[in-house]
C-alpha cells in the first residue's frame, strides 16, 4: 500500500529549520519528534541559512502570480472601455 505525500506548512518548516540550527537537538532527535526523515530536515535547515526567512514563502509567490494576472485582466478592460468610450463619443456627435 502506498502512502500519501504529507504537506507541511511553511511555519512548521520554518519551526522545524529553526530549531535544527540552533543546535539544541541532533536532527535525529529533531526528525524523530517530528516525525519526519533526517534528510528532510538537514534540506530545510540548508535552505533556511541560504535564503533566509522568504525560502518557504511558496504562497507568496503564487500570490504575486495572481495579482499580476489578475491585474493584467483589468488593464485589459479598461484598454476595451476607452475604446468603447471614444468610439460612443464619435458617434453621439451625430445626435447633438
């Protein structure tokens, strides 16, 4: 039987990270509290020293993803009123 791939969050990665560098705990005792594979935690603990606090911020990214798409979308629009906008104005000329 096969098991389902566990998501953590990014605190609980963050948490798990932090503690592994400061040292108190090996990362054995830290994986096996956490119930996780000591390669999982010597990877985050890597990855937090290199890139700081952003390095588990997938969702932010994915966020910024959105908004720009989303802000693409709208830019759009508006191009589609004012052309609207203008093109009503042309012809209500005839109507004055």
């Amino acid at each position: 039987m096969t098991q389902k791939r566990r998501r953590h969050t990014d605190q609980f990665k963050f948490k798990v990270a932090l503690e592994a560098t400061k040292g108190l705990k090996t990362i054995n005792e830290i994986a096996s509290e956490h119930n996780l594979h000591p390669n999982q935690v010597s990877s985050w603990k890597k990855q937090l020293l290199e890139e700081g606090t952003t390095v588990f911020g997938s969702h932010t990214i994915r966020r910024q993803r959105e908004q720009a798409t989303k802000e693409a979308g709208l830019y759009e629009q508006i191009g589609r009123l004012k052309m609207e906008l203008e093109w009503l104005k042309k012809k209500s000329t005839r109507f004055e």
